[in-house]
C-alpha cells in the first residue's frame, strides 16, 4: 500500500496548481477572510505566532507548552531532564489546541490535501522561527503509517507533509526510509499507557533505505509522548545516520 494519495506523476499538477493558487486572492483556510496563495491569512499568521509565544512555560527541548499553573524555572521540563536527547532538536509549529487543531482535522479525517502545504509552509516557518541551520545535503524523512491507519485514510499524513516540506526547504526526500518492524497488532497508538508505548516504539522500526545520510530531518504530524520521533531517531542513528532532527505540526500541551 502507498504512502501517498498522488503518485509522483499526479503529483506534479499538484504542484502546479499550488504555483497558480499562490497567485491570486484566495479565502483564509482558517477564517474565510481575505488572503492570497491558499493558505492563511496575515492576521490568522499573527495569532498563530502569538498563541505559540504568550504560554506560561515552554520547555526548550520537547517543546511541551504549560498554559497554567506557575512557571518552571529550569529550561526543560522533568521528562527531558531524565532521558538522555536523540533528536538535536524539534520544532513545532503550534500547540494541538483550538482553532488550528481544526487544519489537522481537516487534512487527516476529511482528507483535504490542499492543506498539505500550507501545513508544511507553518512546519518550514517552525524550522526558521527556532534558527536552524541544517547543511545542504539534510535529508527528509517520515515516520510511516500503520498500515490499519493507511488502510483507513489511504494516504500518510506526515509523508505528504514531509514531501512539501523538503520542497520548501531544497532538501533531498527520502521514500520509505523508515519501515515498521512489528506488524500491526490492531491495539492503537491512543489506547497504550506512557511505558507501553516506549517499549512498543523501541522496536517498531527499521531503516529500510540503502542510503545513509549524515543529516536526517524526520516529520510527523501530532507529537504527544515523543516516543515514536525518539524511537525512529534512534533507528537511523543505529543505522548510521549523524544527526537527527525533527519537526512536527502540532505538540500536545499541558494544560493545568
Ligand atoms: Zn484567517
Ligand atoms: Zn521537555
């Protein structure tokens, strides 16, 4: 089964259409004001970049936001601190709360891919917003479906975004780097407590490209535990990979 809705050949109109949107007047995905180029609007942007900013605490390395409660005075939050890092860093494009938890609906369950790189545009300003310089030859890789979840939706979401997202950023893609070890046991992801998930993400994947690129830049779409992007960083750096980084869309907040 593929990762994609849109094989290569079909993906190229795609890609032309983005082209001609990005030309003229077009409705805000998000408020259906004014905007151009299909994607939001400049006060949507604003707000993004605001509510990303005025949260209580954000720990600098897993980017967890806590939007109550009283502020920590250490840099990283009592996870991080405990476990030794894999990723060199993770940006995150917002918090996984109202209303731009609606756009990840919208691509996910309604399957609309028009908003795959819009998506990947707000995971590419993520990437510049936190100053990343990643040499020229990063590669960008996804962490796969399961394939009860390709099954479902027909397409991966964090592979679609991962295309665009190497686009933007003139970064070689990587198809298929990252395969699942285990086969689907039909016990999802959600139902799984905090440990079962770590032992279950330690072994879920393998490295299925005969590349091995010294920068590897994985995409996933929701980050909640962190323990898949941990785990599949830990598979490429097994396999040789130098560094890993990582970039999500929307990070799971604290809320107290
Ligand atoms: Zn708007
Ligand atoms: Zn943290």
């Amino acid at each position: 089964m593929a990762d994609f809705l849109f094989s290569s050949e079909r993906w190229s109109p795609l890609l032309w259409l983005d082209g001609l949107r990005a030309q003229i007047p077009t409705a805000c995905v998000l408020c259906n004001g004014r905007t151009q180029g299909g994607g939001l609007c400049t006060g949507c942007i604003a707000d993004w970049h605001y509510r990303y900013k005025q949260v209580r605490w954000r720990c600098q390395r897993c980017k967890v936001a806590q939007l109550g409660g009283v502020a920590r005075a250490a840099s990283q939050c009592q996870s991080c601190l405990d476990s030794p890092a894999v990723l060199q860093q993770l940006a995150v494009a917002f918090d996984y709360m109202m209303p731009l938890d609606s756009l990840i609906w919208r691509f996910k369950a309604r399957h609309q891919l028009r908003l795959a790189p819009v998506l990947a545009r707000m995971m590419q300003q993520a990437i510049l917003r936190d100053g990343w310089s990643l040499p020229p030859d990063t590669q960008v890789a996804y962490i796969p479906s399961r394939p009860s979840a390709l099954q479902k939706r027909g397409f991966n979401p964090a592979a679609e975004l991962a295309r665009y997202l190497a686009r933007l950023l003139g970064y070689g893609f990587m198809y298929g780097a990252l395969g699942l070890q285990q086969q689907d046991d039909g016990n999802a992801q959600k139902h799984r407590t905090q440990q079962q998930r770590r032992h279950y993400a330690q072994h879920a994947f393998v490295w299925q490209s005969a590349r091995t690129p010294s920068t590897l830049l994985l995409v996933d779409d929701v980050f909640t535990t962190g323990s898949t992007l941990q785990a599949a960083a830990q598979c490429a750096l097994a396999h040789g990979v130098s560094q890993v980084y990582g970039v999500v869309l929307a990070r799971v907040p604290w809320i107290m």
